[in-house]
C-alpha cells in the first residue's frame, strides 16, 4: 500500500518543518505548502489524503482554503489556530473542516488526531468510495455494484437475491419513492396484482438486517400511501 501523503500549511516555517519532522517520523510522506494559494496548487497536481491547515496566513487564509478544497475533495482537514475560543472552532468546522487544534498544540495529541482522520476516511469510506464509482452509498450504507454486495458501517449483510435486487433498485434513486407496485414489477419481473403485502414482508426483512432500530428507520423509510425509499445521506 502507498504512504499516506500529508500536506502541512503554515506560514511559520519552523512549525511547518517540527509537524513535517513528526510526521515523518510517524511514517507518513509529507508535503509542505506556506499560503493557501501553494496549497491548492499541490492538492491539483498530487494525492493528498489529508491537510493540516493553519488559519492566519497570507494569499489565501485557511479557511477560504477549506472552502476550495470542499468544493471538489473530502480530504480531511484538520485547522491550527492561535485563536480558542468557540465561534472560531465552530466557524472553521462549518465551513468543512473535521478537527481544529488550538496553538500551541500537543504534538502527540495531534499525531492522535491525524491517525484517527486517517483511519476514518481511508478505512471507512471516502477514499475508498472516490477510487470505486461502482459503489452506492448512503450514510454508513455501501451497495457494490459489481458484485451485489451491501455493508452498513463496514460490516457485511447477508442478502437474500430479491432482498439484494431491491436495495439495488432504491439506492439507485436516491430520495425517489418507489410504490409497492413498481418494486415488485421491476425486482420480480412480472405484473403486480395486490403484491403490497410481499413487498411489505420484504422491506420488514431488509430493515431487520440494516437499520440499529428497525421501528425507526434511518435509511428504509415508507412513505404512507405512497411506497418505499432511501435517501441519500
């Protein structure tokens, strides 16, 4: 498997090169950038599979950067700032980054940090998501179209055919609710003549196997009167 490449962005070049030195220490290939500007330049040209990002920079600050980078990549990024208090970690999380360190930072604290975004995004999904179009997701849902196959948070779940065909079908329309009608024509392939009750059987099922809570679903919902869906989350 390739290293994981860290970009590390700061206008004080001495904290750039004690994060970089730690970094690499830690196994990681490490990219340096001293504006934003130079870091938009990388993250276009190089894998990047995640930022440190500081706030207070010249050319382009940190979180105008944040908000570049969310218009085209997940990469996770974590924000330095000098500044601790709340609305400033609530403005830099809400303008797309997943952790902030307040300056001056615990340099394990923020190894920790680094390895538990990492693990998140490479292991759970993102990465792997953007490398495999073939791949539906909603929330912690993920149906392989080319071999059939449906995880919920990483753990596989045993299907049966017509089970499988019908998650197929859903997650393909995200948000689209499907009448019992068309699901039974569409997954059995045949007319549909009072077929509400087999359908019901089967949605009870799949529920049964996907959702924490099956009375409360968050991703099979029934719309009253109307059918079946699952959004994209």
């Amino acid at each position: 498997m390739e290293k994981q490449q860290i970009l590390v962005v700061d206008d004080d070049r001495e904290i750039v090169n004690a994060i970089a030195i730690n970094l690499q220490n830690e196994g990681y290939e490490v990219l340096t950038a001293y504006d934003g500007l130079q870091a938009l330049d990388l993250i276009s040209t190089q894998t990047v599979h995640l930022i440190i990002l500081d706030v207070m920079m010249p050319n382009l600050d940190g979180l105008s950067t944040t908000l570049k980078v969310r218009e085209e990549k997940n990469i996770p990024i974590i924000i330095l700032s000098a500044k601790s208090e709340d609305t400033d970690k609530i403005l830099g999380l809400s303008m797309g980054a997943d952790d902030y360190v307040t300056k001056p930072f615990n340099t394990m604290e923020l190894m920790a940090r680094v390895k538990s975004q990492l693990r998140r995004y490479l292991t759970l999904g993102d990465f792997n998501v953007q490398a495999k179009p073939n791949l539906l997701t909603s929330g912690g849902l993920c149906f392989d179209l080319e071999n059939h196959t449906l995880t919920v948070d990483g753990e596989l779940v045993r299907l049966t055919a017509t089970e499988t065909r019908i998650v197929e079908l859903l997650m393909k329309s995200p948000g689209r609710i499907f009448p019992a009608e068309e699901i039974y024509e569409r997954v059995w392939e045949e007319p549909a003549y009072r077929v509400e009750n087999t359908v019901m059987v089967h949605i009870r099922r799949i529920r049964e196997k996907i959702e924490i809570n099956p009375k409360e679903p968050k991703y099979l919902k029934v719309v009253w009167g109307i059918g079946y869906k699952i959004d994209k989350i």
